[in-house]
C-alpha cells in the first residue's frame, strides 16, 4: 500500500465522509454546540480558528499522514464533528485514530461508537493493520474512558510530551487495540449500537462508498 486516499464509509447511524473546505460552515455550527474548545485539556478549534484547522487537515492529507474526516448523522444530515486517520505509517501498515471531536448534544446517542466502528472495520478488514492507536491527555477522563469501554488498551504515558495551547505541558496516554482484540471490540460495538437503533435496522460492519 503506497498512499491511502479519501474515502466515504457509511454506517447505521453517521456517515464519515472526505473533509472539504465546504464543510466549513456546518462544522462551524457543530463546535458551537457545547463549546468544547473551552475545555483546557483538549484540542478543538474555535469558530473562528475552523478555517485553518480545516486546510491544516488537508495539508496532511496531501502530506500522506492524515486522512481526515467529517462526521455526518443519517437520521437528519447533521454534521456531528470531526475525526482522522493520523500518524499513518504505510509500511506496517498502523495508524492512529485521532484529533476527535463531536459537538455536545450527540453525546450518548451511538454515533460515536458508530463511527468508530466504521474507522476500525476498516483499519482492520481492509487496511490489514496490526494495530490502531489512540492518544488522549491524562486529565481528560471523559476521553480515557471512552476509549477504554472500546476495550484499548493503555500501553503507557508519556510525560510531558506535548504543550497546550495555554503553555502547559500534556501528559498523553497512549492506548491501542491490535488485531488479536479486533473481534471482541467489534462485538462489544456492535452490542453498543444494538441499543440505538430503535428502528431494528440491521448493523452494518461498514462500507465504502
């Protein structure tokens, strides 16, 4: 595998499609929802601040290491948020699921859980990865817990590894899930969108549109 280009992966609740500069204004819209660039521990761009996370996005995708995407509902067509494929190293092949986020009100509803479906299906069934990583500040319990009920697992922290936007040095756990794993995670996320789909539709593994 020599380059890893956009892709459209649709799943039971959210589709993931390719970033744009198009989408600017509906990711506008979805960081204004909770204001979750005002918590010091994460990394999440103001409304004003899209623009430029959007083309630094797609500098690295043009870079070969980052394929980054927008998070989109099937119920309505909102736009949820944003999530990647980073730090892609083609040769193993391995790469980290990252630089997440989802506006507040879709907390709880499956379309997290559903999106990571879709982003580990693929790593793991198409890609042929070993391994997926996850990275996450110390203090940002939500985020550590969110990835520890994927059933990651954490392989250490390194410390002071990165400088937040307000000077302080991050702690950044690292956790990942390797192929030998990737049945039970799937099974376990699997069981996750069971409960949200009050419709009954069948679960779908993921696909590529």
């Amino acid at each position: 595998m020599t380059s890893l280009e956009p892709l459209t992966l649709r799943g039971s609740l959210v589709t993931l499609e390719p970033l744009s500069h198009s989408h600017h204004d509906e990711l506008v819209d979805a960081v204004r929802d909770g204001e979750l660039w005002n918590l010091w521990y994460t990394v999440v761009p103001t409304p004003e601040q899209m623009k430029a996370e959007i083309e630094r996005r797609l500098a690295q995708q043009a870079a070969g290491s980052m394929l980054p995407f927008v998070n989109r509902r099937n119920s309505d067509g909102l736009v949820l948020g944003m999530t990647t494929y980073m730090d892609i190293d083609l040769e193993l092949p391995r790469l980290e699921i990252g630089s997440t986020w989802n506006r507040a009100s879709a907390s709880g509803t499956g379309t997290n859980a559903d999106a990571k479906l879709l982003l580990l299906t693929h790593a793991f069934e198409v890609l042929g990865c070993p391994a997926v990583e996850f990275r996450t500040h110390w203090m940002n319990a939500q985020s550590r817990a969110a990835i520890e009920r994927l059933g990651a697992k954490l392989d250490g922290v390194l410390r002071s590894h990165r400088r937040m936007a307000d000077g302080s040095l991050r702690d950044t756990c690292v956790y990942s899930i390797i192929e030998s794993e990737w049945s039970q995670v799937r099974a376990g996320l699997r069981h996750r969108l069971a409960r949200h789909l009050a419709n009954g539709a069948p679960i779908q593994a993921g696909g590529i549109g």
